[in-house]
C-alpha cells in the first residue's frame, strides 16, 4: 500500500494506516503523505517508510512506483487527503494501473464523480470508498435481516449523525480539521452534509438495499461566521414508498459521533448505534425485545466474517475501519492471483456509493434553497 | 372529582383515576361513565360511587351537582372521553361553575379550542389539560436549565413519540382504542399527529418556553384502510430561529411509547426519554456527561416538588399524571379557600397548551397537503 | 384500613398510603400515626381522617375499632412504625380480629418472629410484610422462568443492595430516618442487612424458589461511631446446591438504591434491577439476549395482573407496593365475602417471609461473628 | 518482535499480532508458532514471515535469534503458549538479552513465579505481562481518579467476571480452547480462577493502588466431571481496610465477557464495564452522576496516551491490548537507543503483577480448602 496524505496533525491517516496493517496483510512500502515535500519526509521517517520510497508529490510516487518490478511496486494507493484532492490522484492511480482506497466524500462534485466511476469501469480496478460505518458487523447483519425480510417490508427510516465539534467558530483558531471541512474551496458545496450527513445517507441505503428518490431539506449554518453547512434535516422517500427522515449535525454542543439508525417494516425494527456498535437490537410486536451482539456464533456469516474476536470483547471503530480494507486486500491479492472474489469480499463500498453520495449532496443542496417541498434526488 | 367517560373498556379513565386519588387529596365522588346509562351504573357501582351521584349523562351530572351543597358536590370534573366529546362538557362544567380536567388533544378542531379559551377567561374556572409528559420531574428540570440559561441560546429540538400499536389494521378487529382513534368523526383531522404528535410537540414548547412559527409535514397512512394519518415527520422553526424535527409514528412496529427529545443550545443540550424518565441527560463539549437523578437535593425546587420518593425509588406514568391533578387540587382548593396558589402550583398544561395543540394539528395538516416548503403556523 | 405509625416525617408511612389507595379499593378510615397523641391528630387532619377515628395509641385504636359495627370499622391495620413496634401492635391486631400487613424486617428479632407466626396461624388471618420489590412485575416474571424451568437446574445467585445514604455519620444530625435506623434497640441486632439485606435476601429466595442453607458473612461498620452494621457481604448455599453472593450496603457513597439480582442456571441467566424495573434480561449460550417488558401481552399472567398499563409506560416502586396492596387486599375481600381467593391474589410476601428475614439477620450476625466459615442458617 | 506459539487455531495469538502490529512500530520477523514444526511452518507462512527465521522450537529460536546481527534480530519476544509453556521460553528469553512479553497467569505456580522474578531483576529486561483490562484508558484514568483522591479513602471494591462459555463439559469435544484451559498439566492448579480471576484481582489492584492482605474463597467445580474450579467467589480485605468482592465464573450461561468494577470510597465511587469500556461512571451524593468518556480533552494525560482517536469514536479490546504493546515498546525502543522511558510508558502490568498474580492463585485455592473464615494472602 501507497499513501497519499496522511502526514503529521492528519487526523484520517493514522486511522486508516492502523486500519491496513492490523491484520498483518497489508504493509504501507511507500507514500506522498504531504503536498510539501520536506513534511512529506519526516512523515516518511516517523513511519518506517524506505526513505527512497517517499515521494514529493502523488504524481511522482504513482509514476515511480509505476516502474517498479512487479513484486516490489505497491498494489494499491491509500488516498487519504481533503476533497479537493480526491479525484485526480485516485484518476491517475487508476489509469496507471493501481487500485484504489479513497476517503468520503468522493469528489468534490458529482461531475468528477460520475467521470471517476467510468474511470473505474474503463480501468477495471478495484475502488473502495471508507465509508467507515457499514464496515461493522452488526451494520452488516442489519442489512442481512432486512434482506431476508425479517422486518417485512420497509416503511420508516431515521438516522442521524449528531456531533459537536463545530459548536462554535473552531475554523477561526488554527484547527486544521476545522479549516479544511469549513472552506468550499476543499470540501466543495457542502459542509456537514458532505461529512457526516453522507455517512448517514450511505448507511440507511446500504442497510434497507433502497435508493433514495426524493428530498426536502432544510440546512442551515448555525455558526456565524461559517461558509458551509453546519446543521441539517433531510425528509426522505425511498423507492419502495418508504420514507424517512435524515438528521446531521456538527453543532450539536457535547455530542459526539452517535451515529445512529431505526429501520421500521411491517413486522417490527432493527436499531443500530455507533455509541455501542457491538449490539443490534430487533424488535417486534408482542415478543420481547431482542440485542443481537458482536462475536456469537448465531450471525450471519457476514458478520462473523467481520469479526475478529469473540463475543463480549468489543471492537470499534478502528476494526470496522480494517474490515473495508481487509476486504478490499483480498479482492485485490484475489485478482493478482487470478483467482475470483468470495462475494463477502466484495462487501465493501465502491464507487456507485460514491456516486450516489455526491448526488446527495447536490440535491440536498438544491432543495434547500428551493421553495418547493420536494426535489429529485438526481444522479 | 366527578368523571365524565372512563367506564369499563377505557384505557385513559383508570389511569386518570389512579392519578388524581393517589395523593389522598381527591375523591371522586360522582360520575357520567358512559353515554348508556347501564354502563355508567356498573361502572359506579365498580368504583364504589355513591349511586345516587352516578349519573346517565354529563349534562345530567353538571345539573344536578351544581344543586348539591358547597360542601358536598363536586369541586371539578374529569373529562375522560373520545374527542368530539371534549368540548360540549367542559363549556357546560365551566359555564355552572365546575373547574374542568380534560384529556387531550383538547376539542375537535381550533374553532372550539378557541371558543374554549374564551370560557376559561369568563369563568375564571381552572382548566388542566392533561398532557402527561410535561408532569415529569425531570421534564420540568429541563425546563428550568433551559430558563436558566445553562445550554446557551437554544439551536435544536429533536423529537420523537414512535409507537407501533398500530402497525397492523388493528381498526378492523373489535380493539375500542383503535377504533376510535383512527375515525375522524370521534378523533378529528389528525390520526398519529393529534394522538401524540400533540404531546411531543407540548413536551417541545413547554421544555424550550420557545413556539413554534412555521411547519413543513410529512404525513402518511402507513396501514392500507386506515382514514387517518398514522406516521409522520414535521420540519418545525421556532421563534427564536431555532429549528427542530419532530417525528411521530404508530406503525413503528415493536416501538412501545418511547417519547423522547433532545435539545441543543450554545452550551450544551439536554435529552429526556420516556424510557427512562428518571434521568436527565446533561451534555456540553469537553465535560463529562451528566445523569440527573430524580429524587435527589440538588434538582430545582419545581422538580423536587413534583417528586414523591427519595432517589432510586422509580416514579412512573401514573405519578407524573398524579403531578397534574395535585398541582391542579392545589390551585383549585386554595381558590376555595380564597388563597394565592403558590407559583409551582400553576405549573400544569392549561387553555394556552390546548389552543396551540389544535392549531398544531391544522397546521400539520395543511402543510402536509401543501406543495410548498413551509407553513405557517396559525393560531 | 387503619394505619398505625406514619406521621409528619415519615418516609415509609407516605408510600403505603399511596400505594393502598391508588387503586380506588382500599380507604383509610383510621389511624393511630403517632405514640404521640398531639402529633396523630394533626396527621389525621392532614390526611383528612374522621377526627373520632384518629386515636391516640395503637392499642386504643384496635380496642375502639373493634367496637364498631361490621360495615365501619376498618377491615386491617398497616402498621408503618420502627421495627422495635412491630410485634405488639401485630400481635395485638390480629388477635382481635383484624388483619395485618406491616412494615420489614418484621420483629425486632426471630423469637418475636416464630411467636408472631403462631398469631398467624392461631388468628388465619391473612398478615402481608411489605418486601416492595416482589411486587414488581418483571420479579414476577422472573420467577415464573425459574419455576418453568427455563434457566434449568440454577447454579448461581447474585443479589446487590447499594445504597449509598448513610456514608457519613448522619445519625449525628437530626435526621429521623438514620437515627431510628442505625439505633439498635429500634432497630434491632442489625442494621444495613436488616433493612436492605433482608430485602436482597428475599428477593432470592422468592425468585428461585430455593431456601439459603448456609453462610458465611463478612460484616462492617465502616462510619466511626455507629452502632449497627452498614454494610456486609455474605456467601450463600441453597438447598438445590446453587451458591451465591450477597452485598448490602448503606455507605457505597453516591449509590442510590439499585437492587439488583442475577441469576444463573444450566441453560441461561435473569437480570432484574431496580434501575429499570420495567425491564427483564434474559440471556442464554449462543442466542441474542432477550430484554421482556412491562405491560406486554407475552408476559405471563400473575405478570400481567400485577401491571396496571401499556407497555412503554413506566410504573415504579409505589406501584410495585401497591400490588402487594391490592393482592392482599383482594384476599380479605374474598374473606369477608365467603369466597376463596384466586391463586395469583395469594402472591404478596408473608409470615414466613418474615420469619426467614429474621432467621438471616440472626444467622448473618453469627457468621459475622464466626471464625468458621460456614455458618447454619438457622431457623 | 518474534513469537513463541500462536498458531493456527490459537485464541490469543491473533489479538497479541494484531495489537503489537496495528500502531505501525512492531513488526513480526520470526516466530516458533507451535511445538510441531509443521505447523510452525505453516503458520509463518500464513503470517509473511520470512521462512528462514520460522523455527521449530523455542529455544532454536533464541539461540539463532541471538546470532543475527543487532539490527537484523528480534528485540523482543512474545509468548503466547498455554500456561505450563511460559516459565522456560521466558527465562531463556530474557537470559540469552530478549524482553519479553507474556500472556497470562504468568507460570504454572508461585515458584516458578518467584524464579522469574528474580531473573527479571538480574537480566534486568522489560517484562510484559498481559492483562488486557488495565490497558484501557478509562480504566486507567480510573486509577488516576482515585489516585487523586476524589473518591477519599477507599472503602469497599466488587469485581466480577462473568463468563459462560464453560457452562457445558466443552473440554468433552474438540474445543482447544477449553481442552488446555480445564487441564491441570496445562493450567495450573486453578482453572476459573487462574484464567479470569486473576484478571479481576489485578484490575482491582491497579485501579485502587491497594494490596489484598487476607481472603475467603469459595470455588466450585459446578459442571460435571471438569478438573479444575469454573466458578468461584472470593471476599477480599484490602490493606488500609477496605473490603471487597470478587466473583469470577466461566459457567453463568449466556454471559460473554463483562468484567466489571466498582469502587467506593468515602467521597464517591467509580464504576467500569468492560461492555462499555469507554465510559467510566463516577458518582458521589448529592450530585449528578458524571459518565467520562474515553477521547474526550478533560481526561488525564495518561489516559488520553492510551487513546487512538477522537470521542465517540468507540476504542475496543483490541487497542486495550495495542496499548501494552506500545508502552512496552516505547521502552524498549528508548533502552535501545539509550534514553530513559517517560514514566507513562511504564504503565504497564509486570513481574510484579505476575507474582502476585500467582499467589492469588494459590491463596484462593488454600482458601477454598480451608474451613477457616480467612487465610492470609502469601507472596
């Protein structure tokens, strides 16, 4: 693995670096960690990185590694930098032949996002974007429930994202994260929805298997000052006639990152919470409630997949992180050994996620300012 | 207390019996149980109601009781029946000089609600009108940290009543709540949304001291047959300029009754849920996270006053009920004995709660039937 | 009902009343509410008692009571007083006639206890000892699972009582509760494990139908200068062979009065706490854990008699008493009218409750006292 | 880092790699996976290590390990074998100028344990003993907060570890887990208690800093035909006079893993669950109860060094063992390079906790044995 970003006071790259490594199967050989070259090689150094495989910028480490001999070059790139800088440097990995890892939100918008999937199609690479959420397990079997149609029909979705991190003007201090997530110029035309709000979208769609088909939104910056979006609610329809209501926030003084979702149909509910990801609770009329939990021997086989230790040891965020990558290596060693994918492999987000998130963002940004109550979800 | 409906087969009349008798400040001692007087018969003689103050209709009731002497009829009527008989007893009670406990929401539509309200400024009788949620002692300790300015300026209200009692055609079976809850001769224009989307958004302005202004609603009818809304979601502004979503459902199936709300200020926020109404959650960034306990010395005097047991005794639905009609009693027995009522004593839902619940409910639903983002809320 | 003891101050006096009446079954008529005379009448005016009926000794209220005509005079005594006036006013009562439900621990010590059992049985008349917390649905259905066999052969018992209240050397102040508490001649030889030991104790044996055999205790006083135990824990045999462990203390500072139990058998586990008495865990190998609640249909029936509302709608300690209330006083009804009571009304704690209590405290001491470390739980 | 044991099938192997790789400063370079070279062999190469240094026994590897040059040889070594395969490899570790880490109970008996503490005191190498528990931040800002003297002198601690996963004769089948665990040759003269309950003793000591000074234990062997305790209680006297209560048990069918805490002083308690391992509840009277949360900026230094991320983002059981490894690691890494460790990098479990550890082991079984109250706890 090749990273692109990352560098010191980077928030998402440790992350994903201890994400890629745990499981002893991916190695981090080389990197372009910072746009400045002198930062890019302390980075480097304090990483244990071959120093002749820290590179000064992406273009240069996709080129040399390009020529690298077949054993040695990375495999993959880990591009782990703000928006701005998603699409190109995932384009160029691609059409020089590496897979890709990229953070959310893809791309700056969704024309670049919809280029970046022909790209992938023309490529034939595997791209998987770190929608981190649906890495954990109980994500999964909720989505395996409502698939096997233990909920009955989909009737009623809500999730919200509630944070509180940007309760006031933090980008006015030298945070960095502040900075960057605040400034259209690096997160493009949203600012919570782009952040966090897809994180919510991405996960209601992958648990119930429904599109979104129509919005009304109503976003507002609370702090003053602010360039983007801060706070926001989302009604939802879905494709099935279900509708829902999407909730995210950064100024939600003293919360968090409780992402949380409850997916009602027919027959009864399933309600999943990042606060503790290791249960899932099902619940139905007249039967007592139910906590499905992490590790045990009666999930499916998806989420035991999924799982690394067992029941009653928690896993987190880190872990569901190293499930996407974990994933993604295997379809990526699969097709170097000219083997097929397991199709639980193949479980991790891709490019329509990618897609299907900027879409979002455009339209949640459209119907806000619009008048009319409805607006449709355009791809 | 004499009752108006409650007779054998009602959900909410046992309750409001429980509740008022419990502190032995209040007897009931005559009643109209039932439009059929048979009925009303054996529901007295089950109550242990002397049978010559048990009564084949309320008007009947009001009549005769205003005969009896001071010292022996009733000082105030309980009104416990369907909604389109709201209105008709309590201007009849107040007009003969009777206080009025009533349940909600309070009249069939707003033209009566404010006829009402007229009543109570001519008669100066007291009216309760009994939103159970706001009788919480931590409920009302929400209030006073929000009054006391301890969350800042208020952003955000979240809040959501899901049920699922009527996830299924529950109407079509002989169940007598369903029934009437869903025909709109008996309940009114609104299904789920007056049911308790009233209380959710009571429980909302009470906590706040905000009010609403304007409203963007989602409403549907989930359950094929059904005549009024049973699921919705309402974009909500207030008039500070903070905005909110409130949700509420009765096909949320498995879901019990598990109000809940969630405020944001500046500073901090505040969450509260029926689930566990003992509790009130205190949060602001970078501070450990608060659990106020009922029961305990460092609540506000309000709270502390609305609260029977020393802490860890759990206090329930009955007991914030019981809260209404003592504080009520209290009012009602200091006017007889011709003194102020203390200021905590006020503090239950009265005429003003009961206005903006109905102009909640149309306002609701035209915005529901509206093309256009926003409605004003109108009084 | 007549009420011995209860006057201003009281803590215990205050629920039990609630409790009786809530129902809208049981009345009070009378009361002797405090040895002294002045102190009675005025909490006999507070509590709106006929002021003939407010007597100014337990023994003149038993004696003047009796004297009345059948349909007046009140059908039992609750008897709220400290334990040390536990025995005479129960002896007294039952002897002429009435009968008795009364306060925990029951006597001052196990002699008093066997010779008050004697009353019982000589007297058949019906004699409830207020242990609240069997009066809770979800400890009903507890021991419906045990006895059902649902958890198989029980190995294991976990039973905690933490209170926190008596930290500081309280009784040094004014404080009318922990004075009398921790006084041993009104008290009796214990402190801490007779009032909420015993409480602990129960619990267990009612849930699982077992009967303690053997201890061995570890008791303290942890508050320079008190006089009785304040906190202990004890080791338990049962007769089926099952072990346990019980804690009981009054000085886990911050601690407010979270009873819990957890019981264990070859197949699965019940979880009961105070904290959210509407809940009960159940958990077994390889299944999801199950969480049953209040007011649902699947509960068993003795459950479902013992619960007055939907689920979702809490009911707490004064309605877990009150059920002992109302079973008890169904049976006396049944009494005075002939009939023969169901078996369901026949679940309140009773005389040989009382009588095992005892026989804990006084084995409890002994073992304390013990440099063995099994001691006989003798009766 | 090289490791003896940890093959296919192995439990613990897999966290220890996982932990020690994740924070990208520990690479595996050599490995005895297992006493039969086969599979030693395959497992190296399952796990990318290069096959030159996959050796077929522990003490090939140490010898042949020693002969590479500094730079190219293991630092450290990580032993991960059943119990009766931990005195040697570590002794022949540390003698031939190895570090070691070690899973625990640290030896088959005191002996042994003693012995190796001497060894460690002469070879003067870093020691890791790993109790995973006391590598969570939470846990260990629990320390510092008693430590500090917010909870006042401490008076009373109740430890419980509750497993299930023994509560059927699972040594009967091909479980390998369950097999060395219940086997005396492989275990040790404890079962329950040597593999849990020693982790239950330790947290207690390390939290509260005191030392048990004298026990009374009551184990059982509750599943038939099983060899070794699987189930125990254990009440404990703490040097300055505190009390306690430890109960492990691997047969409380249905539970996973929830090693628990709680700890009261005269000021207020702390209260942790490895449920929900990053909160950590602090109560004391007449306050709200305050809930720490793991990533927060108020937390003490040490415990925000032994985090990974950012509030609300859950750390699990994972990164409690990652923990060890990096302070072990640190410490190495500045012996080698001749600088002195920074005090939180010592922060971690030891020799120390490893001999007392054993004497645990070895006072409760003579505990249990006995017909005395209390034995004396003995080093």
């Amino acid at each position: 693995m090749g990273m692109i970003g990352g560098g010191a006071g980077a928030f998402i790259g440790v992350i994903h670096r201890m994400a890629a490594i745990m499981d002893g199967e991916i190695e981090l050989v080389c990197g372009a960690f910072s746009s400045d070259p002198d930062k890019s090689k302390k980075s480097g150094r304090d990483l244990n990185v071959d120093p002749t495989r820290v590179y000064n910028s992406y273009q240069e480490m996709i080129v040399k590694e390009k020529e690298l001999p077949d054993d040695v070059r990375m495999d993959f790139v880990s591009i782990v930098t703000p928006n701005h800088v998603h699409f190109e440097p995932a384009k160029l990995a691609m059409e020089n032949g590496f897979h890709v890892v990229l953070d959310k939100p893809m791309t700056l918008d969704l024309t670049e996002a919809k280029e970046l999937k022909e790209i992938v199609q023309k490529t034939r690479k595997y791209f998987c974007l770190t929608h981190t959420y649906t890495g954990y397990p109980l994500v999964k079997e909720a989505r395996v429930q409502v698939a096997a149609g233990r909920l009955g029909n989909i009737r009623k979705i809500l999730v919200t994202y509630p944070q509180g991190w940007l309760s006031s003007f933090l980008e006015g201090s030298q945070d960095k994260q502040a900075s960057w997530r605040t400034d259209p110029s690096k997160s493009g035309i949203a600012g919570c929805m782009g952040d966090i709000g897809t994180h919510a979208f991405n996960l209601a769609e992958y648990i119930t298997g429904l599109k979104v088909t129509q919005i009304s939104a109503d976003l507002h910056i609370i702090v003053e000052g602010r360039k983007l979006d801060d706070d926001g609610a989302v009604l939802l329809k879905f494709d099935n006639g279900a509708t829902g209501v999407l909730v995210a926030s950064q100024v939600m003084a003293g919360e968090e990152n409780n992402l949380n979702i409850k997916i009602y149909g027919e027959q009864g509910g399933v309600k999943w919470s990042h606060r503790e990801p290791n249960s899932l609770i099902f619940i139905a009329p007249d039967k007592p409630v139910e906590t499905w939990r992490a590790g045990t021997k009666y999930l499916s086989e998806v989420a035991r997949h999924n799982t690394r230790i067992t029941a009653g040891h928690p896993e987190g965020y880190i872990e569901a992180f190293a499930n996407h990558y974990r994933n993604f290596s295997l379809c990526v060693k699969a097709q170097l050994e000219g083997e097929q994918p397991k199709e639980q492999w193949l479980d991790f987000p891709g490019i329509e996620d990618g897609v299907r998130g900027m879409a979002f963002i455009e339209s949640v940004i459209a119907s806000s300012k619009s008048q009319d109550k409805w607006t449709e979800f355009t791809m």
